[in-house]
C-alpha cells in the first residue's frame, strides 16, 4: 500500500466517523416530524433486501430462479420459517439446514 492510499483510507474513516458521530451526538437535541421517523423504519429492511436479494438470486453473476438454486430455496425456506415462528433463531437454523441438507445431499 502506498503513502496515498493510506491517507486516502484514514481521510474516508474521518469523514465517516465525522458524520455519524455528529448525528449520534445531536440525536437528543434533535426532534424529527412524525412522517420522517415513519420513513426511517423502512430503511432496515430495506437494506437488508438490497444486500440479500442479488446474493439469492444472482448467486453466480447470472439469474438462477429455480429450485436448483439452494440459495432460492433456503431463502423461502427461511422466509417461511420467520413467517410461521416469528423467532429469528428458528430462522436462522432453518434457512441454514435448508441451504447445506440442498447443497450437500441433492445437488
């Protein structure tokens, strides 16, 4: 790594360290309208479905909707799960057991 690099990758640790260490500091101080924290809580799943969707569905860079995909079927497995137990551990072992009895034993 050369000089530049590493002030480059410490000057992006300031800045984003900079801009939510001020919003945690003021997040007392500072009062939002109802509709606004309305919004803010779609953005976790939000998030959470732009980072797993490609992963389920474009598991090796091209579409794979079928259910020779086990990363497909452990995600509706999971899905199911959640829906059904409402227990994020549950969830979690099953979309796992899904995914690697799938993978291991079938394809």
């Amino acid at each position: 790594m050369t000089a530049n690099e590493g002030w480059m990758i410490a000057g992006m640790m300031a800045v984003t360290f900079g801009i939510r260490y001020f919003l945690f500091a003021l997040a007392d101080r500072i009062r939002m309208a109802p509709w606004i924290e309305g919004a803010l809580k779609f953005i976790p799943p939000a998030v959470l479905t732009a980072i797993t969707l490609p992963a389920v569905l474009l598991p090796k860079g091209d579409w794979q909707v079928s259910f020779s995909n086990p990363y497909l079927v452990s995600a509706i497995a999971a899905t199911a799960a959640g829906i059904l137990t409402r227990n994020l551990l549950a969830t979690i072992a099953i979309g796992l057991a899904v995914f690697f009895a799938y993978r291991f034993f079938l394809f």
